[in-house]
C-alpha cells in the first residue's frame, strides 16, 4: 500500500510540476481577471459562445471518442512523402508590396501598406512535448529566426497548435505590439512581454494601433485553454484594417451566424482567411466541416479567400490532403477567388482599386 500511495504522490507532484512550466502560461488575475468577469461573453465562470457549441456531437461519451481517436487508424492521415515548400527569404520582401506568405498549419504573415502583421505563428512546439503533433515532413521549414521584425504579433488563442510559447518568446525582441483576445494577455506577461505593448481585446471592441491601422476584435465559434481548465481566456477572429485594405483573420472555429454579421458590418473585404482542417462530425459545432467553408467564404463576402489550419500537423483522423482537395473545390468557383499557395510562397494580394 505504501508503494501505491507513494507513486500516486510521485504522479501527482509530477503532473503539477509540469503544468506550472512557464509555455503552459497562467490563468488570468488580478485586474485583468476583474476585466474578464465584467464581459457580457464570461458567464458562469468562464467564456462562451454567441450560439450553443457543444464540444462533442453524437452518442459516444468524451472518453470513448477519445480512444477510438487515438487507436483507430486512417489511411493517409500523413502524406507519404515531403510537403512542396518554398523556403523565402523574407528579409529581402519588398516593404511596399502588399502580400501574403503562408507556413503551413494556422502560420502567415500579411504585409499592407508598409507593415506586417504575422498571426498564430508555431515554429517549434505545437504541443506540450515535441514528440506530440510532429509536423509532416517538408513542412516545418521557417524558424523565429526567418522572420523579419513584425509590427504587430496577431493571436487567435492560446491552443497549442496557435500559440507556441518558444516562438513567441524567441521572437519578443523583433515584435512591435501583440494583439490577443481578451485573457491571452496573461500567458504573454508571464512570458516577460511588457504589458504596454499588449493589445488585449474582447469581442467588439476595436484599437486604433497608429494613423490609419486599427483591429477589430470579432467573435469566433470555439474554445480555449492550454492547461487544466478551459475557457478562463477568449477565442477571436480580428479584422485588421490597413490605410488601403480589409484583412479578416478567422481564426479557429466552427461555421455560424457571425460570419454573415462580420460580412455585412465590413463590405468589401479585401481578404479572408479561413479554417480548413482538423475537423470531425463530431466537433462541427467548433471545426468548420468541408461542406461549410464555401458558405463561410460567401457569408463574408470577400474579394480573395486563403483557407489555413492545414497541411502541417494531423490533429483529426481526416486524410492530410482532404483539405487541399476542398480547396481546390472551391477554387473552381469563380466568384470566390480562392489563393491556394504552397508553405512559403508569397503571394501578392489583389488590386484593391
């Protein structure tokens, strides 16, 4: 008996340790938490969603679907052979060109107007432990170290596979201002982050970052949470707005009624950003499925769609390239202008005159 309770003891001793490591951040406190508690999307102690999102579908209980997830096999969950990719040196873009480079999974850098704006980046760990979510091979190929100096970090939420706490840190001394949903800030200051140079947002509100550049901060259909407890931070998709252009960020998230709300408040958005991967029947209330993205694509309504959130990891017992097959669905229709750039290729955003 002695022997059980004390490797019982050395478990638990473990477990707490490793959930206090600084990448697993912090929960929100103090003033930000007295912040949180006074937003109309923090309701019972914790965020929620506009519209009821049930994390799972259908009969199974959570610990069933957990273990057919993890032990039922799929053919061509990872691609046989390496990921076409372009490594770009990014330094030498040119500053006044108005584009776009994506690196596999949630990764991309927008620049507009003579600033660059790079969202969810995860360059090393997009897990607690390296040897979870490995990257497919090809694909893994930009480091911190290929980023030119960004003006403003864009983060959706604290997922693993959206905030790499090695990333950001490795790059803090290159970053001009981090823009997060309402609670992500807290991760952040625990980083050594100065908290001025945090732009912390909830849903609906917006911030003026210098003359001509602002983000909305919009609602998303998810959830949160990198440690034991969930949704104690918000989830967000952001609407950057340029001098010259629109750029909607989605972030993670199922299809819902805020995609048509966002496209009438922002007409004429210039480009979208969509989710495109990882889904399953079972999460489609917080995964938008392939035969949503299109109407997504409609709803907000703009003039060039890039689909994200695949192509690197294999997070849903879909095939790899599924999302590439939906993609190139979706191009076939015209009106929707769809970018389906390779990792690393830059990609010049449309006129917008």
């Amino acid at each position: 008996m002695g022997i059980v309770i004390g490797l019982l003891l050395a478990i638990v001793i473990a477990a707490v340790a490793i959930i206090n490591l600084p990448s697993f951040g912090r929960l929100p406190r103090g003033e930000r938490f007295e912040r949180i508690q006074k937003s109309p999307n923090y309701r019972d102690g914790q965020f929620r969603n506009l519209e009821a999102s049930p994390m799972m579908t259908g009969n199974k209980s959570f610990v069933g679907a957990l273990f057919e997830f993890i032990f039922r096999k799929t053919e061509g969950l990872r691609p046989e052979s390496d990921i076409p990719a372009i490594h770009t040196d990014l330094r030498k873009l040119d500053p006044s060109s108005d584009l776009v480079v994506w690196f596999g999974h949630s990764s991309y850098m927008v620049q507009a107007d003579g600033r660059r704006a790079l969202i969810d980046p995860v360059f090393r760990n997009a897990a607690p432990f390296a040897f979870i979510n490995k990257p497919f091979k090809g694909s893994n190929i930009y480091t911190p170290e290929d980023m030119p100096d960004i003006d403003y970090l864009v983060i959706s939420h604290d997922h693993w596979d959206h905030l790499d706490y090695r990333t950001v840190t490795e790059l803090k001394n290159r970053i001009g201002k981090v823009i997060c949903p309402l609670g992500v800030g807290e991760h952040f200051e625990r980083w050594g982050f100065d908290k001025t140079r945090i732009v912390e947002l909830d849903w609906h509100e917006d911030a003026s970052l210098e003359d001509g550049f602002t983000v909305h901060c919009l609602p998303a259909r998810h959830f949160s949470g990198r440690g034991l407890k969930s949704n104690q931070s918000l989830w967000a998709s952001f609407l950057l707005q340029t001098p010259s252009r629109k750029i909607y960020l989605g972030g993670d998230g199922g299809y819902g009624e805020h995609f048509a709300r966002i496209g009438r408040q922002f007409p004429n958005i210039d480009l979208a950003v969509l989710e495109n991967g990882q889904y399953n029947e079972a999460w489609r209330y917080i995964h938008t499925l392939p035969e949503q993205l299109g109407q997504a694509a409609r709803d907000i309504g703009a003039r060039q769609l890039m689909t994200v959130h695949h192509s690197k990891y294999a997070l849903a017992k879909h095939p790899w390239d599924e999302p590439l097959k939906t993609e190139a669905t979706l191009s076939a229709d015209s009106t929707l202008h769809v970018l389906r750039p390779q990792i690393g290729e830059v990609v010049i955003m449309a006129d917008n005159n």
